[in-house]
C-alpha cells in the first residue's frame, strides 16, 4: 500500500498509538524482511501492516497471563497430540504483506506445512486459535483491524484476554462474540476439545497464594 500524504497514512492508523508506528522504515514501503531485521538488531517485535511497521504493545502483567494460558495449553496440545502452542515471538505472515504476533497461538498439526514446524523466522502461516492480552495501548479499533485479518486469514477462533476487566471475548467471526466473567468457565471449542478453564483462574494468575 502507498500513502501519497501523511494524512493518507495518519487516517489508515488513526486508531493505532501514534509512538508505535514507525517511520522507518518509509510507511508503505517496509517488508516482512524488516520485521526480522528490526527484531535481530533492537529485539524489538514489530507487525507489519499494510507496509507500515507497527511495535507490539506489551506489559509485564500481559506477559504473565500469556504465560499461564502457554502452561495450560501447551501439555493439553500435546498431551493430546493436537499441536503446538507458541508465544508472543511467534511471528508469522497471515496473507501477503501482512504480519501478525499473536501472545498466545495454537497450531494443529495438520495446518503445519508436512506436519513439520517451519524453519523460516516468519513463515506463511496462521494458527487455528489466535489469543490476546490486552494491553493499555491496544485501542478498539487496532484489535478490530487484527481480529480482521486473523478471520480473513482462516483463523478459526480468537480470545482477547482484557486483564483491566478481568473478562475474556471469546471470538468466532470478527463481528460475533461473547464475553466471559470470573463466574465462567472457557473451553476450546471445537479448536481444543475437552480443554477447560476457569475464567477467575486465568486472572488469579498474578495474585501471590494465600
């Protein structure tokens, strides 16, 4: 995508914290190429939208609800012989030119190309369960935009995990949802069948034991 002025590029990511989107480089020119690069040489993590690059928000309480969902999830997968599950740097390529890092990823072995884990930084790829943790920074618009691609994409379910409301919207398209509360219990559909969680565990994740 080009953008011919900036008020070309300011109203495409009027909904995207302006400290976070990069001018470098050039918006409308930057390639997956440079989302590997800028994570070897800044350790940064950046998406790639419409040829802009864009930093991940992150926090350290985001950190470690994704953190207890990877615990549970990843021996149900692969106790289960599901998949896998991968974390915040598991960057991949949803659609040409379009990069996405989701906290939180499920991948059944059948989407894996020969059932095999790529070897490539950022492969063409998207998981079958995509999850969230909202952080401050993340406005309404830029998760609609995401949950967008990732429907677009094949995703077949997304959880956006809201740590100040302590709710989780559980996501089958990009426009139908429900949200969970304390009094919920999740599961995973028919993405990880069998697989549970008490919504009030996932937030009582950051509180020390009595």
């Amino acid at each position: 995508m080009t953008f011919a002025t900036l008020s070309d590029l300011l109203a495409r990511f009027a909904d995207y914290p302006p400290e976070r989107v990069r001018l470098r480089p050039v918006p409308g020119t930057a390639t997956k190429q440079d989302v590997v690069d800028i994570e070897r040489r800044e350790g940064k993590l950046c998406e790639l939208i419409d040829g802009v690059l864009v930093e991940k928000a992150a926090g350290f309480k985001e950190s470690l609800l994704a953190a207890y969902l990877i615990g549970l999830l990843d021996p149900f997968a692969r106790g289960n012989k599901l998949g896998i599950v991968l974390g915040a740097d598991g960057t991949v390529e949803l659609f040409p030119g379009q990069v996405r890092i989701p906290d939180v990823a499920f991948y059944s072995w059948a989407k894996l190309p020969g059932g095999r884990v790529p070897d490539e930084p950022v492969p063409e790829l998207h998981p079958d369960l995509a999850i969230e943790v909202l952080s401050k920074s993340n406005t309404r618009g830029e998760m609609f935009a995401k949950r967008k691609d990732y429907f677009f994409a094949g995703v077949r379910l997304v959880w956006y995990v809201d740590p100040r409301t302590d709710t989780v919207t559980v996501y089958t398209s990009p426009d139908q949802s429900i949200t969970l509360t304390h009094a919920d219990t999740m599961t995973g559909g028919d993405v990880l069948p069998g697989f549970s969680v008490r919504v009030a565990d996932i937030f009582s994740a950051g509180q020390s034991p009595a």
